[in-house]
C-alpha cells in the first residue's frame, strides 16, 4: 500500500467528518477533496526530498517538530488553532510548495470544484497531519536518515505520478513550471529554493 492510500485509510471516519465541518462540504465532497490534495502533498515532498539539501531540512524538521504525534492529535490541534510548530499548516505549506503554493492551491481548487479559499485551508489542515504520519513512518519503519526519508518519498512520488488522477495531474502541471510537459533542470532552477525547504518549519 502506498503512503498516500495508507494515510488516506487512516483519515476515514472521524478525521473526514471534523474536516468535512470546518470547510462546510458534505463528507463525499471532503473525500474527494482531501483524496486528491494528499498526493500532490506526498508527492511535492518527495520532490523536495530528492536533493540531500532538502531531504536533510525535512528530516530535520520532522524529528524536531512532528515526532511521537498521531494524526488525532494533530488534527485537533490544526482545528482549533494550536499555535504550535507542528500544527502551522500555512508555515510548512510554503516549505513545501515555496513560490508555487498559489498555483498549487488554484490547481486544487479548479480539479475539485472547490472555492480557492477552501483549497488552501485543506491544504493547511492536512500539511501538519502529512508530516505528522511521515515523522511516525520514519521511527517506525527503522529509516531514520535522509537518504532512507529521500528513497521512501521518491517512490512515493513515482506512485503518485503513474497512478495520474487529479493528485498526479496536479502534481505533474506544478512540477512542469515551463509548460513543455517535462520536468526538467530549467523547471527546478523556476521553483527555487523555496521548495527545498530552509530547515525552518
């Protein structure tokens, strides 16, 4: 089972219904959304991740700020506006998306139909929730190091790529910032460093 589908299984119930009523949409229209936002999140944090830089910044940032929580957790604190690291959806979105989170949350909001307001607060919901399952699959899974985290997302984001749907369409056209249907050195050197992440989350 693949990261994305794991996580996804684990937010069923409960977890869909709380975030279902803090963006005002039907569960179906919540589990769409949210099966759609969570590979384009899985797969932008293994593009990060694929760099040593960027691998080392979001390790960092999961064992400091994100370990030993679960997903109940952290949903709660996300939903009623916890002030801590590991709950600042908005912070770790711009670590993962950097200059692109714009077009990440307008790609999002057009494949679900949802506003582009609600777009952006499902991503921030689910941001702290993605960290904290990752953080937990890293102690574990026994990969502790950046090269172990770098190989799990890889494979992630392959997943998330060749199963295509609305999260690898997403994933594909935020990636592809020149437009030439390939992702490539000009599109990394567009998307900066601020997908790489600083370290600060």
């Amino acid at each position: 089972m693949s990261l994305t589908d794991d996580l996804l299984s684990q937010l069923q119930g409960a977890p869909l219904q709380q975030v279902s009523q803090q963006l005002g949409l039907d569960s179906q229209q919540a589990s769409g959304a949210i099966s759609a936002a969570l590979p384009l999140l899985m797969g932008a944090l293994g593009n990060n991740a694929a760099k040593p830089q960027g691998a080392e910044a979001l390790l960092g940032a999961l064992q400091n700020n994100h370990s030993g929580l679960d997903i109940g957790n952290v949903l709660g604190s996300v939903l009623g506006g916890g002030g801590s690291p590991a709950a600042n959806g908005a912070g770790i979105l711009g670590h993962i998306f950097g200059g692109s989170q714009g077009r990440a949350e307008a790609g999002l909001a057009q494949a679900t139909g949802l506003s582009g307001e609600r777009a952006g607060q499902l991503l921030k919901i689910l941001a702290p929730i993605v960290m904290a399952y990752l953080a937990q699959r890293m102690s574990s899974g026994g990969q502790a190091d950046a090269s172990g985290l770098s190989q799990m997302l890889g494979q992630e984001k392959q997943h998330v790529v060749q199963q295509g749907g609305i999260g690898g369409g997403l994933l594909g056209s935020l990636l592809d910032q020149d437009g030439d249907g390939q992702f490539g050195v000009s599109d990394l050197i567009k998307l900066g460093s601020g997908l790489l992440g600083s370290g600060k989350r």
